[in-house]
C-alpha cells in the first residue's frame, strides 16, 4: 500500500479554499468538499498551517466550522 500525499500539499489546499471562502470560513464537510480531502487530511493540512503560521509570525489559522 502506498503512502499518502505529505501534509504540505493539504496545507496548500486547505489554505486555497479558505482564502476563497474569506471571511465567512467553510464547514469542515464544505472544505473537505473544495480540496477534494478526507476528514482526516482536512484536519492534517489545518495542523500544518498553523505550524507555518507560528513559525512565520503570522495570524492564527481558525478552526473550521462544524
């Protein structure tokens, strides 16, 4: 079985879609539905944004909604 993408390339997707969707956010089932991502990389590529954005200083990325 092959390995998934790295959690990069869904940080990059999440961040895309959440850029689009400014500033009303997206539900955790509509960013799943833009990125073409499970649950589980949706959540993966939110973690690693906000390990980027801590480390550059930046905002905080928010929570998706439920």
């Amino acid at each position: 079985m092959g390995r998934g993408l790295p959690a990069h390339v869904h940080a990059e997707a999440v961040l895309k879609a959440l850029l689009e969707a400014c500033p009303s956010g997206l539900t955790i089932t509509q960013l799943m539905a833009a990125t073409e991502c499970t649950r589980a990389q949706a959540y993966t590529g939110i973690a690693n944004l906000r390990k980027i954005a801590a480390a550059r200083g930046l905002p905080p990325v928010p929570n998706a909604r439920r």
